[in-house]
C-alpha cells in the first residue's frame, strides 16, 4: 500500500489498487467509534452516450439512467439490500451526482458484515421488466416533486443556459418520459461498462484496522470473476472556450410569492485534474470570499441597499469537465439583483487588488473551516474525488489554501470572471386571476 503521512493532522492514509483494478483508500482514525465507506463509479447523468461494454458502436440512453440504476442498484431477488445493513446496524444510502455515482454506509459495529454487504450489492446486478416498470412510478413522482421546487428550477435552468448543448443541462433524475424509455437490457448495459472495479473507488475511513480491512476487501474481490476492463468511450459534446453558446438571459413564471434571480459564471477554460484543480478550486472560493463572503464590502454594501438580503448565496461547482459559479437569491427587482451582481463580477480588480491583509484573514478563515470538516468522516469522504484530485484528501487543502497568493488570485478572476461567461435566469411570480 502507498503510505501518506499528513503530520500537521498526525493522520495516514492508505492506498493501493487490486488485481481487478479497484482503487481502495483507507484511512483510520482511533479515536472515532463510527466507521464511513463509500463505493463510487465515475459514471454520473452526463454519461448517457457511450459504447457498451461488448459493443463497437456509440449509444445514446435516456436522460436519467444513471440515477435510476442507482435505485434499482438495492433491489435484489430475494431481499432488499438496505435490510442487511440494518440486521448489520448501519445506515446505508446512495446518490448520483452530474459526474459519478456513490453507494455509502455508516456504521458503529459489524464494519466487515457491512464492507462485504456493500461490495457483494453493488457488484451483483438484479433488473427485470416487472421491477423496473415499478420503480419508474417511485422515480416519477421523484421527478414531479422537483419540477415544482422554484430552486431547484432556478438553479436546473442556469446550468441550461451555460450548457445548453451539454447533458450537464439535464436534471439528474431526468424527467418522466425519458425514464418511461429505460428497460431492464439499457440497465445491465451501463452497468457492465461503469461498474467495473477498474472503474470504481472503495473509501473507508473511521475506526479501522488498515491491514485487516484491505485484507477482508481483498478475499472479497479475488473470489469474483471480473471480465476484461473495456476502456470507456464516453461522448461529452465540447462546449465553446469563447462562451458563444451560452444563452445570456431567461425568465419563467411559476407560483411563486417572491422573485428568485440567479447570475451563472461558466469556467471556459478546461481544467486539468490533480493537485491543479484542488489549488483551482481553493483559489476560487478565495475569490468568491473576497467579493462576497458576509463581511465583504460588497455583500454590506448591497445588503444595505437592500438588493439581496439573508436568501443571497453563491456556490461553486467544479466537477470533471466542467466547472461554473453561481449567485442567487430572492428579491423584489430581479434586474436590479442581476445587474448588481454582474457590475461586482466585471469589476473584480475593485475587491482583490491590493488586499494581501484580507486575502491573508479569509485564508485563514477557509483554512480554519477545512479542519473543522477535518473532524467528520462524512466531510473527509465528499472531498474525496480520485478521478478529479488523485490521490488528494481533505488534509491536503490547508497547505494548498496556504500557498495561494494575490497573484494565484488575479489569475484565476482574469480567467474566470470574463462578461462572454455570464448569464442570467429568472423565476418570476405567475400573474394570478
């Protein structure tokens, strides 16, 4: 196993990559009594063109595919694999996100009952007509519930307009007629080509013994038979470097009390994986600090004006591939919020120039927030992404937050803040009678 040592946390990890090709990560922490895994494969809602494993030829799959093998993924022929976590006294879960796929459990006791219980479901497909058509009624209504959620418009409705040639575009879960068009053969053919181990990433971290738990996960795996790993092929339309594609502004009524408004900024530069996108992604949520953390001029100055009040936040999503800001809120004037918002992103320079004593506070605040997620399994495993990252944790962030200077800063808002990368989307109040 490769060895990491990380004395400022006195913490190791572990990690290695079995015959199979399953990357496993492993990472003890004594004075924890609960234990986290998670099991993931870089395999999400955008991946729905791809050569089968098997086949030659490209196939396009319906929206949703991903998320719904997610849930047939528990169902088996003779049990539900949720109640074996529960005879092993451990919560189980699962989610899909735009880029990856993650099945998870905690537990206090049993952890090898538990680590065999995830490997043995996950890897033993069980799809067959009748339950499938059951589960599109359950992931139907699923879909119901979010299409009358106004946030979850707003934010669904910003990524279409920055990715509106992109499967990015489409909700995860995708929507009640293209998952009417899932059959039982579109299941087993995305799972032999995501699903395998070379494709996959087993974290454990809490209270484990490191030799013992590699060990249980290595008896487990060599009594299986994989086929040979068939590179994937994955069609991921490319989107423009100089945001010609973006739609620039849309506005939808819902019945809503309050406007809600959203200003999006697309990443237009490709971002290359490693160490680089962990420093990129700290620098960016520096940036955003800077412009609008709580104590920022800005957030004070348009909180005073009364343009965006205590329902304003912004996110930052940086995934494989892709990565893109967000600013919401609710508000009154909904041109007023987006022209705001937009006149601070144009004028970066104003909030980041010569701010070496604040750039030096809020690194520390971001440095302080890390090691506080230091402390939770679940923090420790989210961050975790070994196809975006390598073989980087949580507890390389601080030292790369550390290193960013004023500099690293400018760059990253000369690159990223440009006004060919910003859209605009609006939710407003359906006129009522």
């Amino acid at each position: 196993m490769q060895v990491k040592k990380y004395e400022q946390f006195n913490e190791v990890s572990y990690q290695t990559k079995l015959a199979n090709g399953l990357t496993v990560m492993l990472l003890p922490k004594a004075d924890f009594h609960k234990t986290y895994a998670t099991f993931t494969t870089n395999y999400g809602s955008i991946d729905n063109t791809f050569v089968p494993a098997g086949d030659t030829e490209m196939h396009r799959f319906p929206d949703g595919i991903a998320h719904f093998l997610e849930h047939k993924m528990f169902e088996k022929a003779d049990h539900d694999a949720f109640q074996t976590f529960g005879q092993y006294g451990a919560s189980a879960n699962a989610f899909t996100s735009f880029t990856r796929t993650s099945y998870l459990f905690s537990a206090t006791q049993n952890l090898r009952e538990n680590l065999v219980t995830l490997l043995d479901f996950v890897q033993a497909p069980y799809f067959t007509p009748a339950t499938v058509d059951k589960e599109k009624g359950i992931i139907g209504q699923e879909i119901e519930m979010y299409d009358d959620d106004p946030s979850w418009r707003l934010y669904f409705g910003m990524i279409g307009n920055l990715y509106p040639n992109h499967p990015l575009q489409y909700d995860i879960a995708g929507t009640a007629a293209s998952i009417a068009k899932i059959t039982a053969d579109d299941l087993y053919a995305a799972y032999r080509t995501f699903y395998h181990p070379e494709n996959m990433t087993l974290f454990v971290v809490g209270k484990l013994d490191p030799d013992e738990v590699l060990d249980w996960i290595t008896t487990n795996q060599t009594a299986k038979h994989f086929d040979d790993f068939q590179p994937i092929e994955r069609k991921i339309p490319a989107t423009a470097t100089d945001g010609h594609d973006i739609i620039p502004y849309r506005t939808i009524d819902m019945p809503v009390n309050r406007a809600k408004a959203i200003v999006g900024v697309k990443g237009l530069t490709p971002i290359e994986p490693g160490l680089a996108a962990l420093k990129y992604r700290a620098g960016v949520n520096v940036l955003l600090e800077l412009l609008f953390g709580d104590t920022s001029k800005n957030y004070l100055r348009l909180y005073d004006q009364g343009i965006i009040d205590d329902t304003f936040g912004y996110d930052f999503e940086l995934q494989n591939g892709f990565n893109f800001i967000t600013f919401s809120g609710e508000t009154d004037d909904p041109a007023a919020f987006d022209a705001a918002i937009i006149e601070v992103i144009e004028h970066w320079q104003t909030a980041v120039m010569d701010q070496t004593e604040l750039l030096a506070i809020v690194k520390q605040e971001m440095i302080g927030r890390v090691v506080f997620m230091a402390n939770s399994l679940e923090a420790i495993a989210s961050r975790y992404d070994q196809r975006l990252y390598g073989p980087a944790t949580i507890f390389d962030e601080p030292a790369i937050i550390d290193s960013l200077t004023l500099t690293d800063i400018e760059a990253i808002a000369s690159q990223l803040l440009t006004s060919q990368a910003i859209s605009e989307y609006q939710i407003r109040p359906a006129t009522k009678g």
